[in-house]
C-alpha cells in the first residue's frame, strides 16, 4: 500500500535546515565564549540537530513500516551504500588530511587512529572542522 505525502514533515525540513546553517553561522563568527548573546544562540540553535534526526528517524519509520523480515536485508544493504561507504570514504580523508600533524609512533598506532575515529565519529584533526 503506498503512503501518502506528509506535507507537515517536508515543511518542518527547511526550518531545520536554517537552523543547521545558523548554528554554523553563529560558531564562525561568534565563538560560543564570545559573548551571553552567541552562546544563548547556540543553546538555542542546536535544537535544530536534535529535530533533525528525530524526523530522519520517523520517516524511516514511516517509510518502511510495512517492511517484513525478508525485506530487512535489502533495507540494510542500500542504507550502508548510501550512508556506509561515503561515511568511510570521509573518515579516511580526514585521517589522510590529519596523518602530517598526528605523529603516530608506528603503523600500528596510525591504524588504531584510524579505526578510533570511524569508530567513534570523532577526529583530533583541529583543523578539519
């Protein structure tokens, strides 16, 4: 049975889409220690992250409540294509960008930095953000 457009959800997407790039906005020209205004900006701009992935996840739901056991690894499959591979295409990137300035005291470390920040999500390379 195909379901039909949620018209409310597609216009709460640019709203949080603008807070997204006001949050950015606000953290390149205003470091949060700047000032109360920058940093009560912030606070309040990052409830745009959180909304964000909460209807990510409800359309995901949505989309796919039907979905029986048979269809889970197709599901899985296409989710890890189109979120997987580009998420460990970037991770190397920026363990590439960051290697120079890392000063890792063997391969072994280099590797375990590797799988620390696909691991985890985060690199200590200051510079990439």
């Amino acid at each position: 049975m195909a379901r039909h457009r949620l018209d409310h959800v597609d216009a709460m997407r640019p709203v949080k889409q603008a807070g997204v790039i006001s949050t950015h906005t606000v953290l390149y020209f205003a470091p949060a220690a700047a000032s109360t205004g920058s940093g009560a900006a912030l606070l309040l701009l990052h409830v745009s992250r959180e909304g964000f992935f909460f209807i990510s996840a409800c359309m995901l739901t949505y989309a796919y409540a039907g979905l029986n056991r048979a269809g889970l690894r197709r599901f899985y499959w296409r989710r890890f294509l189109s979120v997987g591979i580009p998420y460990l295409c970037w991770s190397v990137i920026y363990f590439l960008y960051a290697l120079p300035a890392s000063h890792y005291a063997s391969v072994t470390a280099a590797f375990r930095g590797l799988a620390s920040i696909v691991s985890t999500g985060i690199t200590s390379c200051t510079s990439c953000s």
